[in-house]
C-alpha cells in the first residue's frame, strides 16, 4: 500500500515510484505540508520535519504562543487570513461578507483505485491495483462546509494527482471566490520555472527563468487554455538539464481559464499553485450544493526534463486518452485546408482523394466550409448542413466515394461557434455568450455559442450526431477559432454570470462525452486556430491535436519540442505542407518538411495533384516509412537531445520499449561556413545492445552510441561536398537503429 498513515503523529506518507509526498495534521488541525521529493523510507514519525519558531512580526495562531504562525508553515491547502499572508488555495464569501474559515481535519479513506469525475475530464486507472487514493475530510463547523482533498498515488509512474472538492451542507449559501485544485509549499526556491508560452503560430515556446521573491504566474483569461501559455509549469532544480536532475511537473486537465503560479516567500518557500483562475470566477454554493475541481497532474522526475516528459506520455497515452483509439495506430491523413481553402467542389476534393490514395495515405479530411454558404469566414457557422452548391450529393454520398478510393473519411467541425450571418444566429440570437446591452466583440467574425445552456449543447450535438449517423465518417477535426468576450448568459441569474467560463467549458466537455461515446469508432482531434486549446482536458476526449496552424518545418521544431514537455507524440498533429509555407513563407525542403512530420502524428495538408513526379515519389516513400515506423514514434519513449532554444540543430530521437530499435531526427537550420565536426550523443539505448545504423554492415554498441556519440557526416565545407544530405540551409537527417539479432 503506497500510501501509509502514523495515527500517532498524524502524517500521511504517499510513496510513489520513486517519490515520496509526505504532510500531516497541523497543531490547528488543518492541514501542513511536510516534503515532496525523492523516495525515502517510510519511518513512525516525520514530526522533525515540522518546525516552528517565535519571529518578530509574525502573526500567531494561539493565545500565548509566539512560534505557530500559519505564515511560516507549509500547508497543504491554505487559506488566507488567519496568519498566512500568501495567495491561498481558495476563498469562501459567506453571507455575512466574512471570508474567514477554518477548515480542519475530520477523517480520511484510503483506497485502491482511483474515482472517476463526473463531467470532467482526468487520468484513470483500468485495475484498481494501478493506484492508490487518499480521501481526506476536512470541516468548517462554522459555516457546515466541507472541503474533500483528494490525492491519488500511481503504482506505475512517478505521479501523484490532486483535486479538491466543496460541499456545502449548510444553510446559507456561500460563494467560492477562488477554488485552486492543488498548492504545494516547497522547502526552498532554489528553482527555475519553466513554461510554455507563444502564440498562434509559434506555440508552446519553452521558456524557463530562476524564481524570484514575490509571485510568478502563467495564466489564461481567454476562455480557453490558450496558445499563450499552457496549463503546463516546471520547477526544475537550477542544475538539472533534459536528462539530470530533479524536475516537478505541473498540468492542469481543463482546457479554460487557468492560474499556474509560484510564490516565493519571505523564508524562501515556493508555494506551487494550480487551478482555475480566480480572476472573473465566482460559483454560488447552494446548500447541498458541491463543487468539484479538475485535476492537477503532478509528475516527480530525478531524470531531468526528459523524464519529466516521458511520465507524462506515458500516463497521458495509457490512462488519460481513452477509447478505441488510444491502442491504434493513426492514419496518415490529407487534409485539404490548405490546398483549397474555402474554394473546392466535389470534384476538387475526389482528385486529391484519388492521388492522395495512389500515394498510401489512408484517410481524407474535409476541412472548413462544406457547409452554410460558407465561402469565407463570415458566415454559415452553426449551419451544419451541407452546401449543396459544392457537394451536390452530400456528405454521406462523398464518405462513400472516397471509402471507394481506399480512403477513410474525416470531417471538419466548429461546434462551439456561430456566425451572424446564420440560419442559426436568425433563429436564437440569444445563444451567443453576450452581456445585455453591450457590445459583441468577434474574433475572425464569429461569436462564441454560450455552451453553459443545455439546450444550446443540445442542438449541436443533435446536428453532429445526425451526421455522424447518416454518413461513414471515422474522423472529426473539431476547431474552435476565437476566444471569448463579454462573458455572460442569458439565462443565469446575476450571481451566477461569473460561472459562465466554467460552465461553458463544462458544456463543450459534456458535448464531448456524449458524442465519443455514442461514436467510439470516430477518432476525434482537437484544433482551436491550430494549438490554441492543447492541454490533457482535450486530450481525454480527443486522442490527437493539431499542433499549430504553422506547418513551416523550421518553426515546428520549436513548436513540436516544446509541446512534448508534457503531451506525447501520439497526440501531435504533424503535416507536410507546400512552400512557400504558407504562415512564413519559408521554403524548405520536402525531405526535412517529411522529417520533423514524422515525430507526430503524420499527415499531409497541400494540393498532392499539383506535385510533380518526384515529389510524389518521395511522398510515397516517407508515407511508406512512415507507416513501417509509426508504432515506434507513436508509443516509443521520446528523447529530446538539442533543444532549437539554444541551437542551430535540434535533435530528438524515439526509443523502442524493448531498446532493440530507435529513429532519430536531426534537423539543421542554417548552414554553417566551413564548420567543425559534429555527432549526436543518443540516450535510452541498451548499452550492451549492438546496433545497425541505416542498415549499413557495420555496428554499434548501446555504450558507444550513447557515451562516445555518433559522429555524423562532415558537413559542406566550401570545398567538398562530401554529404549530399546536408547541403545548405533548413537540411535534416532520419537515423534509424535497429539492434542486431
Ligand atoms: C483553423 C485550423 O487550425 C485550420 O487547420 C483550419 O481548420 C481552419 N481553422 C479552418 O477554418
């Protein structure tokens, strides 16, 4: 049993693979936190590691007593006002306007296993023998709340996920002004905080920075995750890289508003906070009422960032995506966005289908507007009927043409949106999220359908469901291109307008679990302007993402190595596209294009009957080698070797389970004048394993490949051109490892 309680001194110890996450019942009876860290033994009692001391200035908690002061203790779920001056865990507005409580320890439960959310998404177990659960109780007999912590341990993986939940068994009602799903307070704040941050375009862009007295924060206000930053922090030990050291990962499963924060204290103590922003959020708690918070995925890695990361996929693969999908392989899939825009027919679409299955590509994706009178971006959304005007026979008429082909067919949907110029918008024009007599910002001309109305998820899903039904349709991209304004609804009474970002949010989610369970065969794959909703809440829903709208292979090194700190390949949508690239206007090469495609899932997005010859050649051997390989890029352990942050090369590189085969990508973006040598050093092989490399005669050692390196081809001198392969700018290079039998 990975969890252990000492009755006597009143600590729990959660023991992990390789972590340990100890805390205990305070002298107040609330509750303190006591380490999170490396695995240590279990022993009768941690008291030694509480400690108190009488300050000049502190706030004490007791009469009498100088030395307990809630502002230098590290708590598990803190509160502010009664000692602490820290931002805390959560805030409670009772009626009569007091936001003091005092939440104390009543009982707990320990269990194997790990429950399920209703409504929400989170990691699971599928044996109740994968993990263990604490449930832990806590009491403000003032207000006759209730505050359920709840923690679960997995056997497997170095993770431990949080989540709170509030019942108000009282009778008046209470306002949640902020409900945070996890704090932690670490000893000390000698770490650097890494994030994920960008924009469209450029996503998930790693930045990391030393923590500093005060408070650092990653957040959204947009109504989504959002490209800006994602719900995704780091502390990182100052001296730990991808591949030493210790790392604390930080994800929140929800995909709206959220609040990562650190804050350093006067005693150097870093307080980790993770939730839904408390910024615009209140939830009214009726009496009988309870609120339950997502979930926060909290990761321990002695391993450096790369272990970090490989927890992560490992968990998010197995115990987070669910469904028929999770255990497959993905098709290599066209989409035809680019290569049309809003500009195709039936018959447009056939030709790139017929070609695209000539060269092995296994599924076509109709993108944006088939539907409405959609001809641009101003119209038709929430029409989710087709335009008869292109595709004369219908969807389930075009599904069955392109099944013919030898392709399976997917659908391009934004179920969240409405245009103004809608058969919709004319009928309910209430339905959009909207403050009465203000004004309505649009984002790429559209308005947000207010997703916390039943009736609104209703239609939808009884418009996509009908088409789901009616056609043979294995795929759905659902996109969701603009964040959200003047939050409010036209139907919550006044108290309840600031639940509507929340509510939406558990709307879309709502949408999302009846359809995939309605239809398991259907893979679904998140899109919001490309990466702008890529977080673990899709992910539980939808098994892939589009990555970013920017295809340009030199910027999706960035984009791809940063979103792999915390999501796994198999959840990256990764496309060739034309050049001049269309977000950069950048020209690279079809090889290097194919080459960062591979670490993902694979696909296409540009017109395949405007290649010449050649061209199609190549796609038909890298969709070949593709589908030879893509087991191992979609379930093998990833390495990040160079990150494109520091360098002008980034390397990557998948490791089979069984290290008898591993692919690495290594990627050049200018070339260098008259250079030195280089090599790659590999990680995550068998040291005493011989390898082949490229299938060429002569071998390598496990050892070898990852202490000495592989030394790599010199590069074009100005005079020799010895390696056809990396001539010139935006050059990249696939090794493949096999090991010898
Ligand atoms: C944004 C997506 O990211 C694109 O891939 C494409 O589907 C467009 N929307 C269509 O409007």
């Amino acid at each position: 049993m990975p969890i252990f309680f000492n009755e006597k001194s009143m600590e729990f110890h959660l023991q992990g693979k390789d972590v340990s996450y100890i805390f205990h019942v305070l002298p107040n009876l609330q509750l303190g936190h006591l380490y999170y860290g490396k695995k240590v033994r279990h022993r009768e009692s941690f008291s030694h590691l509480f400690q108190t001391q009488a300050r000049a200035t502190a706030s004490c908690v007791f009469e009498g007593d100088l030395a307990f002061s809630l502002d230098q203790t590290k708590q598990e779920y803190p509160s502010y006002g009664t000692s602490d001056y820290r931002e805390p865990a959560f805030q409670i507005l009772q009626e009569n306007g007091s936001r003091i409580t005092n939440f104390t320890y009543r009982d707990h439960k320990i269990f194997s296993g790990k429950p399920r959310f209703d409504g929400l998404p989170a990691t699971y177990v599928e044996r109740d023998e994968e993990a263990t659960t604490i449930l832990i109780t806590l009491v403000d007999d003032v207000i006759s709340a209730e505050i359920q912590l709840l923690y679960t341990v997995y056997e497997a993986f170095n993770v431990i996920t949080r989540s709170a939940k509030f019942i108000n068994f009282g009778s008046e009602d209470l306002k949640l002004t902020r409900a945070l799903s996890a704090s932690v307070d670490f000893f000390d704040s000698d770490y650097e905080m890494v994030q994920l941050s960008g924009s469209w375009a450029r996503e998930r862009h790693v930045k990391c920075r030393a923590l500093q007295p005060g408070i650092q924060s990653v957040t959204s206000t947009r109504g989504t995750s959002s490209s800006q930053q994602n719900p995704f922090i780091a502390l990182k030990r100052p001296n730990a890289t991808e591949h030493i050291g210790e790392v604390f990962g930080f994800n929140f499963v929800y995909s709206g508003n959220f609040l990562a924060q650190v804050e350093v204290d006067h005693y150097d103590v870093a307080r980790v906070s993770m939730g839904i922003h408390p910024f615009d959020f209140q939830w009214v708690l009726k009496v009988n009422e309870s609120f339950q918070t997502p979930e926060v995925v909290m990761v321990y890695s002695d391993r450096g960032l790369n272990g970090m990361s490989q927890t992560y996929h490992e968990l998010y693969r197995t115990r987070l995506v669910r469904g028929p999908w999770r255990d497959k392989v993905r098709p290599v899939l066209i989409n035809n966005w680019e290569a049309t825009y809003f500009d195709f027919n039936e018959e447009k679409i056939l030709e790139i289908a017929k070609e695209s299955s000539q060269l092995g590509v296994e599924l076509f994706v109709l993108d944006d507007g088939w539907f409405g009178k959609r001809d641009d971006d101003t119209t038709s959304l929430g029409d989710w009927f087709v335009d008869e005007r292109k595709l004369p026979n219908g969807i389930a008429s075009l599904a069955s043409n392109i099944k013919e082909l030898g392709l399976s067919f997917g659908l391009w949907f934004e179920p969240e949106m409405v245009s103004k110029e809608s058969e919709l918008y004319k009928k309910h024009p209430d339905w959009l999220i909207h403050v009465e007599n203000r004004s309505q910002s649009h984002g790429r001309n559209q308005y947000v359908l207010d997703f916390s109305r039943k009736e609104v998820v209703d239609y939808i899903y009884n418009r996509m469901s009908s088409l789901l039904d009616e056609a043979d349709i294995s795929y759905v991209k659902w996109d969701m291109n603009r964040y959200m304004t003047e939050i409010g609804s036209a139907t919550l009474p006044a108290e309840r307008q600031m639940e509507v970002a929340h509510r939406y949010i558990l709307g879309v989610y709502d949408l999302y679990e009846r359809l995939t369970s309605e239809f398991p065969h259907v893979l679904f794959e998140s899109c919001a302007s490309g990466g702008c909703r890529f977080d673990p809440g899709m992910l539980y829903y939808a098994p892939q993402t589009w990555t970013s709208d920017d295809t340009d292979a030199v910027e999706r090194l960035k984009i791809q190595y940063g979103t792999t700190f915390a999501y796994p390949l198999s959840s990256l949508g990764a496309h060739v596209s034309a050049v001049p690239n269309h977000q950069v206007f950048r020209e690279t090469s079809l090889k290097m294009r194919g080459d960062v495609a591979y670490f993902g899932v694979f696909g296409y997005e540009l017109d395949v009957t405007k290649m010449t010859a050649e061209e199609k050649d190549m796609v038909k051997k890298q969709i070949a080698f593709y589908k030879e390989h893509r087991e191992l890029f979609l379930t093998g352990t990833l390495y990040r070797l160079e990150s494109p942050f520091e360098e002008n090369v980034t390397s990557w590189m998948v490791v089979s389970t069984d290290r008898t085969e591993a692919i690495v990508g290594y990627y050049q973006v200018l070339a260098r004048p008259n250079p030195g040598f280089r090599k790659i050093t590999l990680q995550g092989l068998d040291p005493d394993m011989e390898y082949m490399v490229n299938g060429e005669v002569r071998t390598f050692f496990g050892d070898e490949l990852m202490h000495i390196g592989m030394h790599l081809e010199p590069e074009f001198s100005g005079t020799d051109q010895t390696n056809r392969e990396m001539i010139g700018d935006f050059t990249s290079k696939i090794i493949h490892l096999k090991a010898v039998q």
